[in-house]
C-alpha cells in the first residue's frame, strides 16, 4: 500500500481543519494510501519531524495557510526530498492554493486532486542561497500586513483584514531608494513597495500578475512607484482585476530568473521582507528561480503550464 503523510497546522484560518481529519483518513485511504498524520502543536515542529522522517512516502499532503506551506517546502528541499506536494488549503488568504484551482474549505476536493492528478514539477524561489518559496518574496512598505494583522480579526473578515490593515497604513507611505539588478540591466527607483511573483496573486489579490505561470523558469517583479499619495487608492484598486500592469507611471513590471533587491536608504525601519507571508530575510537579497524543480499536485490551468 502506498504511503501519504498528512501533516496539519490546527492553528491555520478558523482551526475548523480538525473536524475534517476523520473524513480526510476515509477518502486517503479509498484511494489506497496509507495515511501517517502529524499535527502541529508549536513553531517549528514541522520542519523537525520532516528532518527526521524516517519513511520514505509517495505524497505528502499540508493543511494550512501560505506559511505552513512554506515550511513544509524548505523542509523538504533542505532534505533533498522531491515528494510529490498536495495542498489542502485552511489558512486566511491560501493564495498559492487558490492558484492551483483549491478552495479554502472544499477539503473534499483538494483531498481528490491528490488522489486522482498528476504532480506537475513547479518553480521555486531561492533567496540569498538558502530560503525556499513557492509564491512570493516581498519588501518595502505593506509588506508586514499579515504580520500585524490581529488573528481574531483574520478569523472574522479572512483576506478582507488584510486589506483594511493595508489602507490603515497609507498615511504613513513614503518613498523607499531601491537598486533592482537582473542579469540584463540595473534600475534604481523610488518605490513603496515590491514583490516578485511565482503565481497570479499574494494577500487576497489574485491577479496582480495576470499572466504568470509556475513552469517557465521566470518570476514577475512588480514595483508600486513612489508617486503622490492619492495616486495609491485607484492602483490598489487596479491590482483586484490587473489592470494594473499597463500602468507604467505607477507600476514598475519586470520578468526575470534573477533579480538583486538593494534599499538604498540606510535608516529604514523595515528592512526584513517576507516570503510566502512569514517573516523573510533582511535585504540586500538575491533571488533566483530554481525551475521546475518540485511535484505538486493541482487543477493547473493554461497559465501555470509553460511558457
């Protein structure tokens, strides 16, 4: 019989993921796995147990947000694994999931996605040499949202806090120096914000880079120019239908397999960025796509196929 880890973060979204576990046991093991569960009950527990599994399984399968993910991914690549990844989607915003075609609470259907699809080898992010992400490395301004955000209030409003805390933030916008180096050019410009993207979305905005895909070895660099304040409002306001790509006054759009992210203002107060919506590493950074390099199971679409 064929192996499956599940593991699950009981914390992630509405910790409603408990009351699934009997019915995820039933539909696993239906298909013919056997199913070895582990449940996270403290901040780096995940990576532990997999740095020391001892079975080697056909799938592994992570309920959880974006985060959980995350960990799951740098686990598992820091071991040399390449087991094929099911998502089974329960945190707040579960952008990569939504990505992949997985509702948030339709645990029926990401548990039969496993079961009856097959993984497609994705692209990673490499950061500075030694931190995995699977959709988004990000700096600058905004970017700590789902750090500040309070968890009672992700519990009730899900991605709509996100947004809330966002607008919270705008009055105390100003313009950041960065130095964005690829292998074909260096820029420097005044931005609020950046983010380089495997998938469509990150924070409940799904089509901020309308066009990405996950298998053509490149990431979408997007950077919100320091213009007037009011101008922010309509852009955020673009970024919900992607509109905004086209707007080069505001918006500046890259698409590379490698980028270089210097903040050229010393005293910036927020120099960590974030990868996948945890706290990430302190700039200068170094961010290379690692193509096609990890299984993961999906409802892939014409934009995560290759370019």
């Amino acid at each position: 019989m064929k192996k499956l880890k599940l593991i699950y973060n009981p914390f992630s979204g509405n910790k409603s993921f408990k009351f699934n576990l009997d019915f995820c046991f039933s539909v696993f093991q239906e298909g013919g796995y056997e199913v070895h569960p582990f449940r996270s009950i403290q901040p780096g527990d995940i990576a532990k147990h997999i740095a020391e599994m001892d079975d080697i399984y056909d799938a592994i399968a992570v309920s959880g947000g974006d985060g959980t993910v995350n960990i799951a991914i740098n686990a598992l690549m820091n071991r040399g694994l390449r087991i094929p990844l099911g998502i089974i989607p329960s945190g707040t915003a579960n952008d990569f999931a939504t990505f992949l075609g997985l509702k948030t609470g339709d645990v029926e259907n990401a548990c039969r996605i496993i079961l009856e699809t097959t993984p497609q080898n994705i692209d990673l992010g490499l950061v500075n040499g030694n931190l995995y992400f699977i959709n988004v490395c990000a700096g600058g301004l905004l970017t700590n949202v789902s750090q500040t955000v309070d968890q009672n209030m992700k519990n009730a409003l899900g991605t709509l806090s996100y947004y809330l805390k966002g607008m919270e933030q705008l009055p105390n916008f100003h313009k950041i120096p960065f130095r964005i180096t690829t292998k074909e050019q260096v820029i420097e410009e005044n931005l609020y914000l950046y983010m380089i993207l495997n998938s469509t979305g990150t924070g409940g905005f799904t089509k901020l880079s309308p066009e990405s895909s996950v298998m053509d070895g490149k990431f979408e660099f997007l950077g919100i120019r320091s213009k007037s304040i009011l101008d922010i409002p309509p852009v955020l306001l673009k970024m919900l239908t992607g509109d905004h790509i086209k707007d080069e006054k505001n918006i500046l759009y890259l698409k590379e397999d490698y980028y270089k992210i210097e903040c050229l203002q010393e005293d910036f107060k927020i120099m960590e960025t974030t990868v996948d919506g945890e706290m990430g590493l302190k700039m200068p950074l170094e961010v290379e796509v690692l193509p096609n390099i990890y299984p993961v199971f999906g409802q892939f679409s014409k934009n995560t196929k290759k370019a």
